[in-house]
C-alpha cells in the first residue's frame, strides 16, 4: 500500500519529500510504532545510519527484547549468524 499525501501539505511543511518520510519515520520511531530495523529500511539506512540520524536529533533509541530477535532473526536470513 501506498500513502499519497497532498502537494499542499508537502508546501505547508516547507520539508521536502524526503525530509518528510524522515519526520514521519522518526514519528513513527518514537512512539514506538515501528522498530529501529523498520525505520531504518524505511529510510534506505543501516541501523547505525538511522542511530546516527537520532543523536543529531537528540532523540533517544528505544531497543527491547522483541528488537533483539527481529535483528537475529534478519541477520540468520542474510546468513551473518
């Protein structure tokens, strides 16, 4: 699915597409809706980029136990464990 969002809110941001999906994303990050691996993909980030991107922003990285194994469970299908 995809989300078609108005050229007219894009303008009232004063944010470009990309820095929007960025808002978003870290919107979604923070009120734990989506993981750190989730945002990161949805970002085209590593998880170190995305780590990154929150320090400048001075956000805090949230990581619980259901992170862990989603981050176990994708680095055993690309076979780095």
């Amino acid at each position: 699915m995809s989300l078609l969002i108005p050229n007219e809110l894009v303008q009232a941001s004063g944010l470009s597409e990309a820095e929007l999906l960025q808002e978003l994303v870290l919107l979604l990050f923070q009120n734990e809706r989506i993981t750190l691996g989730s945002a990161s993909r949805f970002l085209g980030m590593t998880q170190l980029e995305f780590q990154a991107l929150l320090a400048e922003k001075n956000l805090c990285v949230h990581y619980d136990v259901d992170e862990l194994h989603e981050d176990v469970e994708n680095l055993q299908a690309l076979g780095l464990l």
